[in-house]
C-alpha cells in the first residue's frame, strides 16, 4: 500500500517543478534576445520563411507558421531590437528571481511575488490588447507559481520559527 504524500513534499514538486518551468523559460527568453540582437532584420526573415515555409506547404492553414510569418512581414528593426531587450531583461529577471529562490534567502520570497505579480499585470494588459489565449495560459502558469512560493514561503517560515 501506498503512504500519501505529505503536504510539504506536494509543495516541494510544485514550488521546484515551477522554478524549472520559470527557468527554462528565462533561458529560453534570454538565448532569444541574444539571437534577435545579432540577426540581422532581413537574416531573421528568412530564417523565419525557411522554418514556415516547408510547414505551409504541408498545411497552408496552420496557425502558428502563418502568425510568425505576418509578424516578419509587419515587424521593423526597431521593434526587433525593442522585442530583443524585453526578451533580454525578463529572461535575466526571472533567472535572477530562481536564483534566489533556490539560495532560499526569505527576502526573495515576498520580491519574488511582487516581480511575478507584475509579469502578470503586463500579461494581462497583453492579453486585454491581443486576446492571445498563449499569454492567457502563461498568467495562469505565473499565478500557480506565485502561489507555491507562497506556500514554500510559508513553509519556511515555519521551519525557521520551530528551530
């Protein structure tokens, strides 16, 4: 028979399963800046056409290479290189965050939620403008992780309170 998992071991799957959710996500975010940083404008269109095109041809309808193919077609470099220092920024902010977390300095904690909370008011702004159900499902994903750092939070806290 099967012992049930006690509450601080579900916590501790959600709050590190979460922390490599966000961390792969910021390092995928960062190595993206970098890379719309050194492409050039046209070099990324036509990487963008090479990736789309082959699946265009295969499915002439498919969402998601016919989206990456109009932002090429009404992005400028301006907004390339704007996309880029986004990408940049809020990778190395949530990697930084993670970091922290992971030192488990209590200070992070409630910085964490705040940083978090205003990824979250910019995704939902985002999504007020675009309707994009992808920043939709992110928000969701940030909201679940803000309440396992609380919970982890909390939970350290109390550890620390007993010793």
């Amino acid at each position: 028979m099967k012992k049930p998992r006690n509450k601080g071991t579900i916590i501790d799957i959600g709050f590190y399963g979460g922390l490599a959710i966000k961390a792969i996500n910021a390092l995928i975010e960062f190595i993206g800046g970098f890379l719309l940083i050194i492409i050039s404008h046209d070099g990324l269109n036509r990487l963008i056409r090479l990736i789309a095109l082959p699946e265009l041809r295969e499915d002439p309808k498919d969402i998601v290479m016919n989206y990456f193919i109009a932002i090429c077609q009404n992005s400028s470099i301006s907004s390339q290189h704007s996309i880029a220092i986004y990408m940049l920024l809020h990778g190395t902010t949530k990697l930084a965050v993670v970091w922290l977390l992971l030192k488990k300095k209590l200070w992070a904690y409630p910085f964490s939620v705040v940083v978090f909370g205003m990824f979250i008011t910019y995704e939902i702004y985002n999504y007020i403008l675009n309707q994009s159900v992808l920043v939709l499902l992110i928000a969701i994903i940030d909201a679940a992780i803000i309440f396992m750092i609380i919970l982890e939070y909390q939970r350290l806290k109390t550890e620390k309170a007993k010793n």
